[in-house]
C-alpha cells in the first residue's frame, strides 16, 4: 500500500531562499537512506518557496484565475513530501514519528493513503 507524507511549511521553511542547516540536512538524510534501504521511497523531494509558485482557482464557470505566490497562509502549505511504501497507515505513522526534529522546532505531517 502507498501513502503520501506531506510536511508542512512553516513561516521560516516558506521563505524565498531558505535553506536547512547542515545539522538539519545531515539528520534528513540518513532518515531517508534508512527509508530507502529499508524499501520505502517511491519518491521524496522538497518544495521551493511559495513565492515560487501559483495556484489556479475554480469557480464556478468563470474562467480559472491563476494567482501568483507567495501564499499568506503556511499552515496550509506543503514544505515536502515522501511517497512511502507502507502494510498499514499505522506502520507508517510509527515510522515517521522517528523522522528528525530538528532542534524541537517542531513540525506537522499529514499522512493519507493514496487511493487506487
């Protein structure tokens, strides 16, 4: 079964330009090497900045508006993703409850089966 992991933006991970320190990269990456070892990643990759990107918004039978980033609200916005093999959503929710924290900053993943 395949699940989708996406960790959230924050304010900070949101910003034009940022970068994870070298602790933090270092911590992330053998994380990954254990999932990628291990069988799990089907594909892994980190988001640019909001600021970066666009939204297309449906309404109705207008023709969709696209709307340039940078997007106020980073609680709703996507920092990264893993698309991980798993038996069941509770394996993989133990499973990323060992992921990095960096320096307790703290963090939120959402974790969804993908259907189909």
């Amino acid at each position: 079964m395949r699940f989708v992991v996406m960790v959230k933006a924050t304010p900070e991970s949101d910003a034009p330009g940022f970068q994870p320190g070298a602790e933090e990269l270092a911590e992330m990456a053998q994380f990954n090497d254990r999932l990628f070892a291990e069988g799990r990643v089907v594909l892994a990759e980190g988001l640019t900045s909001s600021a970066e990107g666009v939204r297309v918004v449906f309404e109705g039978d207008a023709e969709p508006k696209v709307i340039d980033g940078p997007f106020a609200e980073t609680k709703e916005l996507v920092a990264g993703f893993w698309v991980l093999e798993g038996e069941s959503l509770e394996e993989v929710v133990e499973l990323m409850k060992q992921a990095p924290n960096p320096e307790a900053k703290g963090g939120v993943m959402e974790i969804r089966p993908i259907s189909g």
